[in-house]
C-alpha cells in the first residue's frame, strides 16, 4: 500500500523503528577523531590533525563538542618549553561510539548483511 492508501500490488515489508544516531558523534571530523582515539592511548593535537587532514581551528572545535560531551579528555602540559595538547577517549566516549556502530548497523541491516 502507498502512503496514499491505495495498494500497488508491492508487497511491504515491515521497516523496523529507525534508530536514533547521536548527533555529537555523527559529525564526519568527530567520527573519525573518535575512531582514531579508540585505537589509541592517547594522541598528540599534532598527530590527529595530521591524521584527519583539518585544520587547527576546526579540529580544536570539534575536539571541544567532544570533550563537552565527556567521550574524550584532554590533558595540557609543556615539553621541554613547547605546550603538548594530549587527548584520550574516555569510558563514556568508549560506549558512545559502540553504541552509535550498533545504532548504524541497525539502521543499514540488510544492506551490510546482518
């Protein structure tokens, strides 16, 4: 049946209830920091915007969105006269991003074969 009412001789399938993405991580930069911190310890401000090609500004945005939401911490010091930004993903960031990969495995099903 199409939303209309009337039928189309298409047979539906029952749509499963979309799941809901989290709108801190479905960000392109903020996904892709996330995953590159979940391999890690901890990672350099330097080696993450090398690793996602941004920019410093965008990339300390994004970085702050994060932090604001408690999925990464971040740690300021200084080495040898130069300051050091450290990030790491925290507890809450860790079960965040698993559970944004079920949301998104979820929502594509069939298509990916689950």
């Amino acid at each position: 049946m199409r939303a209309d009412g009337s039928n189309t001789g298409i047979r539906e399938r029952h749509m499963p209830e979309l799941p809901e993405l989290n709108p801190v991580i479905h960000g392109k930069l903020r996904l892709a920091l996330l995953s590159l911190l979940a391999g890690v310890e901890e990672a350099e401000f330097t080696w993450l915007r090398t690793k996602t090609g941004s920019t410093d500004g965008n990339l300390g945005a994004q970085l702050m969105k994060l932090e604001e939401a408690g999925y990464v911490a971040v740690e300021k010091k200084f080495v040898q006269r130069k300051p050091q930004t450290l990030y790491r993903m925290t507890e809450a960031g860790r079960t965040a991003l698993s559970e944004y990969v079920a949301a998104l495995k979820q929502l594509l099903g069939a298509a990916i074969g689950d």
